[in-house]
C-alpha cells in the first residue's frame, strides 16, 4: 500500500469515520426493518418503506462529511483538528491502556441488534420448515349464535375438526388447536362468543398467521347454518364467505368436512397463483387439482408448445367440466395453430357458460368471440371495458397491443404493449415472449429503431430459450438501418444455432431468407429462398414462401402462380396456401376466381387478418364494379 493511501487511512481511523459509519449502518439496517413492520400496520402505503430506506441512503454521504470534519469530545461538538496542529501542540506521552468507551458499548449493542433481526433471514428461522412458501392460517372457534347453550360445545368442535382436515394440505400450515387455545384462553376474561375480528387478528399474528378463519353458528327453526368467513388479519378484509346448513348437530361432522373442502381449495388455488408469474386474475374453479393442470398448461402455452397446453387444458376440463377458463385456453391454442374449427368449438362451448359468469369474466368470452368471428373493432370494445375492470391487467393489455397490432395500428398497438410491459415490471411478473417482440415490431413500423433494438435485447435477456428469435429480428432492424457489422454478427449466431442444432443448410437460407425479407431486401430474400429451393426442391414450405414474395412484391407473379397452384389444389385446407393461391389470381386478373378462393381461405383463418380483408376488399370493389 502506498504512503498516502496509508496516510489517508490513519487520518480515517483518527477522525472515528469507520467507527460512526458502522453506528450509523446498523441503526439504518434496524430502522428499515422496523419501518417494514410498523408502516404498513399504521395503515401507510408502501412507498413509505422506500422513501425511508431512500432517506437513509442519503443521508450516508452526508454522515461521512460530518464525521470527518466535526468530533464529539467532553467539551461539545468541536472542529476536528488538522493532523498538523495535532502534532505541533502534542508532547510524547505514553500511550495510555485503551478504555471500553460508551462509544463502544452503543456499537456492540447496536450489532446484537442487527445479529438479532438477519439471523432469522439468513438462517430462515422466522418460521416453521412447514411455513416456506405456503400460507399459514388460523381457525378461531366458532361463536354460538343460536342462543342456545347446548351448542357452545361445537364452537371449539367445530374449529378443532377445521384444523385437522385443512392440516391435511401440503400447501396449508395450519395452527394447532392447542395452541390457538392457549393464545386465546391468555385474554383475560375471553369467553368464545366475544371474539371480535380485532381479538382474532391479534391472535393471528401473535402465532404468525397471514390467514384467519372465523365463522358462526347459526339456527333458524330446524335448520342449522355454518358459516365461516377467511379474513386478512392486518386489514381485516374479508376474502371468502361460505355457508352450509344441516338438520341437526348429527350433521356437523359433514357440515365441518365440506367447509374445510371449500375452504382448503380456495386457499390451494390462492397459493398456487402466489406461485407463478402469469397473469391469473380471471381465472375461476373450485378445483385446486383442475387449476394446477391448468397452469401447465399455460406453463407450455407461453413456450409455444401447443400439443403439451392442449393436453393439459383438456386434462383440466376433464376435473371441472365447465372450466370457462380452460376452453377459452384450448380455443387460443388451437386459434394459433390454425385449426379454426376447433377454436370455434370450444369458444361457443365457453359462451354457453357465459350467463353464469361474473361481469369480467363474461367480457373475456365476449373477447374471444370478437377474435374467431374476426371482428377486431367489438374484441378493441370488449378489451377496453375488461380494463376498466382490471386496469392491471398485464395479459389484456397484451391482447389488446396484438388485435391492434393485427390491424396495422402501430402506434395504439406500441401504447397497449408499453402497458403490459410496465405493468408486468411494476407486479414483478414475468410477460409474454410475443409481447417482446410485437413491441419491437410496433417500434420497427415507426421507425424507432433504438427503441427496438433495446426490446429485443430485454426479451433476449428475459427469454434465453428464444435467443435465435430475437437474433432474427436483431438481424432485421440491422439491415433496416444499414448497420451491416451488427447484421452480420446476428445472422452469424443464428448459422451457430442451426449448426448446434443439426439443421440441414437449407434451413439456414430460409431464416436468412425471411430476414431480408422483412427488411424489405426482396433481391436478397429471393436469393436465399431460392438457395433453400435448390437444396430442398420438393420442401412445401420453401415453395410456399418463394411463391408469396414472387407474387406479392411483383417479382415474378406468373412464376409464383406455377409454384402456389399444385399446393393449393393438393391442400385445400391450408388457408395460407389458398390465400397466396388468391393473390396470384387476383395479380393475374382472375377476380371472380380469386374472390372466391380468398373466401375460402377468410373461413379457414382462426383470427382478423388485416392484409387479407384488405385484398378481398380490393377484389370486391373490382367486382362490384363490373
């Protein structure tokens, strides 16, 4: 170490600045756990927590200054003296024995404190093993409200045969009967019938529930009700109510096992959505086992793994048959894959359900109506009144940028996107791949390359799996902007890619193929489509994708009509197939057998297709006119 940085170290060391920064670190660290606790119990929003910790922060720098320049001596708060002067006005003394200051009887305190508030998070010992990543519920004893006495005895009946039934979970921790007794029986003077919500929040926290249970008794002529409500025991919000009724105490035994059934699926189900980072706001059944399914499949849904998602949104129904949720799952699956049919069936499967939905819920059936009846200006509706609903929405507003998107309305489509991608930062939850790369197609159609670039590289960074992807729109928006280094270093990866992966070359010219052309490099994407071609003569896909470009850029319309025919007649079923079929037509003057080969190919379409209703558009005023 050098002289001055020795030097300027022992004049540290002699100004106390290392002693009051550690005093002022663990007091810090001790306020900001305190503030986590107490703020939100007084009722403050969270951002007082952070502007504390802010608070904190800075004033760091500004203890720093303070202790370098001013000590605390005998005499007050004095002048920290230059090292000069100190050494002008000192004689050689003896160095003194060192004696335990007052200083150092704070810090040492001080750091038992802060030893006592980690040691719990670092060695998670806050909570039971039970506890990790599940919720903890307290069942309180049920008040008597029959105003019979004979019943007294199930108020403690009824709580205990709850507490066994829902320990049966392996999401739940619930608190043992004992010792909610022996938390309850401490209120001095406490008879069950007088348990306030306030009593049985206190008791909740002192035995570190986040949930609480509490329910009644009730008796009306013959009938016996139960009821029981799950409740926040910080704001005293009630999540859930339920009620059962029954004939006689006889019943209890199964009035107590179905609550807990309902009690213990609805808590399941809200662990579960803790769990994940999709958007699951709108989901409703009653069966845990049916909505984990269900989240499989939306695990595979959100990877484009679509026989995986249908097998497991198909797995769901078979538990709960009228899961809406599920169907309308399955009628985007099978949207995207093309099979318009069955999208269509399971959409109309959903609507009949509708009139047993809540409003919300009805709005996302509607949604998916609009969307396989290709009626993009009622889903715009639909979406902006589900918003209204559910301002938070981050996968509705994702919907809302695609139907946008579809109708080439970049700059709505890039506002809806930005939402979503701001709501998914704000909740912590992971968005969409697509809602990637549609904002970077949003940014691209406007012309705000830079803003593309970096979505492609957040989603690059969020989606590792979907690297290639984001490769090739990198690739895209570099030849766009004429920026050939960039271009070349991504369409570089993307050779490394098929390599890794051991596809044939000709898929390689494809990729390059469909990036030039995107970039509206149509001599380069004719090149490379006809490399593929050359490689692969008898591929329909190349076939099919040099046919478009031929004929939708007037490169050679005649030539990609020879290709098109053989595979439109050979696969009448394949909507892209026939519109490209059409297009060539159209692009030949056939109207009247274009018109109705785009038809054919509108039907076939799971969802709107903006350049296909503009082309039969363009067909039908030709037709129209005569």
């Amino acid at each position: 170490m050098s002289k001055s940085k020795t030097g300027f170290w022992k004049e540290l060391n002699r100004r106390r600045v290392p002693k009051v920064l550690a005093m002022y670190a663990a007091t810090a660290f001790i306020i900001m756990e305190a503030s986590e606790i107490m703020l939100p119990r007084l009722g403050l929003p969270d951002w007082t927590v952070t502007f504390v910790i802010i608070l904190l922060i800075v004033g760091l720098p500004v203890v720093f200054v303070l202790s370098w320049v001013f000590d605390i001596t005998p005499q007050g708060v004095v002048k920290t003296s230059p090292i000069e002067e100190m050494k002008e006005s000192s004689e050689p003394v003896e160095a003194p024995r060192r004696k335990l200051r007052l200083s150092d009887m704070v810090i040492i305190l001080l750091l038992g404190a802060v030893i006592v508030l980690i040691y719990p998070k670092i060695f998670n010992e806050g909570k039971t093993r039970t506890d990790r990543g599940r919720i903890s519920i307290a069942v309180m004893p049920f008040k008597n409200m029959t105003g019979d006495t004979l019943y007294n005895l199930w108020q403690g009946g009824l709580q205990n045969l709850l507490i066994t039934s829902l320990s049966n979970s392996e999401e739940l921790s619930v608190r043992q009967y004992e010792t909610m007794y022996n938390v309850l029986s401490k209120e001095a003077g406490l008879n069950l019938a007088s348990i306030t919500p306030s009593m049985a929040s206190n008791a909740a926290r002192k035995v570190e529930a986040n949930t609480v249970v509490i329910g009644n008794l009730y008796k009306s002529g013959e009938i016996i009700r139960v009821t029981s409500n799950i409740m926040n025991p910080d704001s005293e919000e009630i999540y859930k109510s339920y009620e059962l009724q029954g004939n006689s105490e006889d019943d209890f035994f199964v009035l107590a096992d179905s609550m807990s059934h309902l009690i213990r699926d609805f808590l399941e189900i809200q662990s579960i959505k803790k769990a994940v980072f999709y958007d699951n706001k709108s989901v409703y059944t009653e069966s845990p086992e049916a909505y984990k399914l269900y989240l499989k499949g939306m695990d595979h849904h959100v990877r484009l793994e679509y026989p995986q998602a249908i097998s497991y949104f198909n797995r769901a129904l078979d538990l709960d048959t009228v899961f809406v949720s599920a169907m309308m799952k399955l009628a985007w699956c099978y949207g995207d894959t093309q099979q318009a049919e069955l999208s269509k069936k399971w959409a109309y499967k959903a609507y009949k359900h509708i009139d047993r939905l809540p409003p919300d819920m009805q709005l996302l059936v509607r949604i998916q109506i609009s969307a396989i009846q290709k009626d993009p200006l009622n889903q715009v509706l639909h979406l902006k009144e589900f918003l209204s609903y559910h301002p938070q929405s981050m996968l509705q507003y994702y919907v809302l940028g695609w139907v946008l998107f579809n109708m080439e309305q970049w700059e709505a489509a890039r506002d809806a996107f930005e939402q979503s991608m701001n709501l998914a930062h704000k909740q912590e939850l992971k968005t969409w791949v697509w809602t990637y790369s549609l904002l970077g197609n949003s940014y691209h159609y406007l012309g705000q390359h830079k803003k593309e670039q970096k979505i492609f590289e957040e989603g690059r960074e969020m989606w590792p799996q979907q690297k290639s992807t984001f490769d090739y729109w990198q690739a895209v928006c570099a030849i766009s902007t004429g920026d050939s280094t960039q271009a070349n270093f991504y369409m570089e990866e993307i050779r490394l890619m098929t390599e890794q992966k051991g596809w044939p070359e000709a898929n390689l010219w494809l990729w390059y193929a469909g990036i030039y052309e995107w970039a509206e490099s149509y001599d380069e994407a004719e090149y490379y489509f006809r490399k593929a071609l050359s490689l692969k003569p008898d591929n329909r896909l190349v076939q099919a994708e040099l046919a478009l470009l031929l004929i939708e850029h007037d490169i050679n319309p005649e030539e990609g009509l020879e290709l098109i025919t053989p595979l439109a007649e050979q696969y009448p079923e394949n909507p892209d197939y026939l519109y490209t079929y059409g297009l060539g037509l159209y692009k030949a003057a056939e109207y009247q057998e274009a018109n109705e080969i785009l038809d054919r190919s509108w039907e076939l379409k799971a969802f709107y297709d903006h350049t296909h209703f503009t082309l039969d558009k363009k067909v039908d005023d030709i037709l129209d006119r005569g």
